[in-house]
C-alpha cells in the first residue's frame, strides 16, 4: 500500500481554493462552525465538483481521506 500524506495547502488546490496560509484561515472562519447535522460533502458552500471530490475520496479511503477529515474537524470547531 503506498499512501501519501497531504498537506492541508495541496487538499485547497485540489479544491480550487486559495491555498496560502491567510486563504487557508478565511475559508475556515468564514465557513465554521459546521452544523453537526451536515456532512461534509454536503455543505452549502462547495461546488458540485468540490463535494463529489470530498465524497469520493472518504468513500474510497484514499490518500486524501486523512486530510479531508482534517478539514471536516477544523470546521467543525468554530471560530477561534
């Protein structure tokens, strides 16, 4: 099994998102805290193609599912 760790700057330009540390911090503020009712591929913030990437990539546990988790709990926090 060959895996790959990836960063939080490679998921946002996978995404299509900024992927700067300041781009990184104002998505997440804009966008936490995330209803616990909602899944992550599911939020109303993505486009079409962003959640089928987050689906997808959980669904088949690939290298990106850790990350995506990451993103999933960090907007689940709120704003800090």
């Amino acid at each position: 099994m060959n895996q790959s760790y990836h960063r939080f700057t490679e998921l946002f330009l996978q995404l299509g998102l900024p992927s700067d540390v300041d781009g990184i911090k104002h998505f997440l503020e804009n966008h936490s805290p995330l209803d616990p009712s909602i899944r992550l591929e599911n939020a109303p913030f993505w486009t079409q193609a962003q959640s089928t990437l987050l689906r997808d990539e959980i669904l088949q546990d690939a290298d990106w599912a850790e990350v995506i988790d990451q993103l999933n709990a960090a907007l689940r926090r709120g704003k800090q």
